[in-house]
C-alpha cells in the first residue's frame, strides 16, 4: 500500500450526493432522506481517509520524481526530505527534523522550508503521518455504522412506491422518487463494498510505516553524510538530492542512463 502497491482504492460519494438530492426535491421520503444522508457522509469520511492516505503520497512522489526509482516507498520521500533539511543547514542534519514516539504514526516530522516544493512534501508527508495515526480506528467506525445503514437500504427499492405514497408525494412524482431510491440504494451498496478494501490497506499501510520507522532509525546516523554531500553539490530540492545521492541501482534502466555524465 505504502511501499510498492500501485493499486487505487476508489470511494466514489458524488453519484450519491447527486442522487440524495433528486430524492429530496422530488420524493421527500424522510425515512429514506435520512439512511442516505448518513450514508454520503460515512463515504466522504472514507474518501477522506483515502484521499489523506493515497492521494498525499502520490503527491510526495510527484515532488521527488519517483516515477524515476524503482519500487519508490515512502521511505524514499521522507529521506528526501531529512536530506534537503541537512542540505540547507550547511549539511548538519538537524535533529529536532525528525522525532522517533512509541504511538502511531511513531515519527514526527518537522522540515518546512522556504523553497516551495520543499515546503510541499513536508505537508505531504505531515499529512499523511497525521491520517494513517487515526485511520484504523476511523475506517472500523464507518464500516460499523455503513452496514447498519446497508441492511435498511436493501429493502428501500421494494417499499419506494408505498413509502412515497405514505409521505403524500404526488402521483406524477412517485415513479420519480422509486427510481431516485433506487439509484441511491445501489450507489450506497457499491461504496459500502469497498470499504473493507480501505481497511485492508490501512492494515497494510500501518505494518509497512513501522518498516518505514525501522529503517530511518537505522539510517538517522547517515544524514549528516548525506546532508554534506548535498550541501557540497549545492543540491537544495528533494528531486535533486533524490537524483544526486540516490544509488544507480535504484533507478529504472533507462532513468540511470540519463543520470551518468554525459561524456565530453
């Protein structure tokens, strides 16, 4: 999820927001109006955890240009990160950059800088650390409360006509409104369904941040190495330290020949 899983877990909310709104103004089925609020709102909590998990690192990719590395991590990004710090602190890395805690998301990271991009990938990363940190607890709670919501709107499309009629909605309106819920009960259904897939990931990216801890504890030593060989090069921007520091082999083939020097 974290590391190597190119996969996107998509948790679609504006067929539902769309369609909560038809059955407000044309069907006006209270009953039914409330499980399908509750419902778009438990799907914008989970595309919110999808967006603060995936979308962020996809971000933190981008400003490194890890398009470039084979199998890029997280790791990749943070390092970049705790290296520009060192680069732009005349190559001494700067330890209240990067704290180590015993809870989730076990780091701190604290490296804003005034360059632009580098300012950008330490949000990225502040943000994703923040999100993964609730994101086991959150994604239990919407699953609870979004099949409680799936059982009662299962049996909505069956009952839409009689429940329409019983809320005074006018004749014409009716085979609206039915539609409408019916739309609304399958498009509710097909989000619920994926967020166990949310849940696996959010497992996933859990173990896999611990690795991440692991590695930068093991590695913290070398920052001021890699912080003087970046401050040497004149290198402040992670996608030129990332270019600079990197080792070859962790560039895909094409991307290491265009790294080496070209011959004069």
């Amino acid at each position: 999820f974290f590391f190597n899983d190119t996969a996107t877990t998509e948790i679609y909310t504006e067929q539902i927001v769309g369609s909560v709104r038809c059955v407000q103004e044309t069907g006006l089925i209270p009953e039914y109006m409330e499980v399908f609020s509750k419902g778009e709102e438990l799907l914008k909590n989970a595309e919110d955890l999808r967006a603060g998990l995936m979308d962020t690192r996809e971000k933190a990719f981008e400003l490194i240009e890890a398009q470039r590395l084979i199998d890029p991590t997280v790791y990749d990004a943070i390092k970049a990160l705790l290296v520009t710090a060192a680069a732009t602190n005349e190559g001494k890395f700067p330890t209240s950059s990067l704290e180590f805690q015993e809870e989730t998301p076990f780091l701190v990271i604290n490296c804003g800088e005034k360059a632009h991009e580098t300012y950008d990938l330490n949000e990225q990363i502040k943000t994703w650390l923040a999100t993964i940190s609730t994101a086991p607890q959150k994604i239990e709670e919407i699953i609870t409360q979004a099949q409680e919501l799936s059982e009662k709107a299962k049996e909505f499309p069956g009952k839409a006509s009689d429940a329409a009629k019983n809320a005074n909605v006018s004749t014409f309106k009716i085979p609206i409104a039915a539609s409408n819920t019916a739309v609304n009960a399958q498009t509710l259904a097909k989000g619920i369904a994926k967020l166990p897939v949310l849940k696996d990931a959010i497992k996933s990216g859990i173990e896999n941040l611990k690795i991440t801890v692991q590695k930068l504890k093991e590695d913290r030593s070398k920052f001021d190495e890699w912080g003087k060989q970046a401050y040497d090069k004149k290198l402040r921007l992670p996608k030129e330290i990332v270019t600079e520091i990197w080792p070859k082999d962790r560039f895909k083939p094409q991307e290491e020949k265009q790294n080496q020097p070209k011959a004069k």
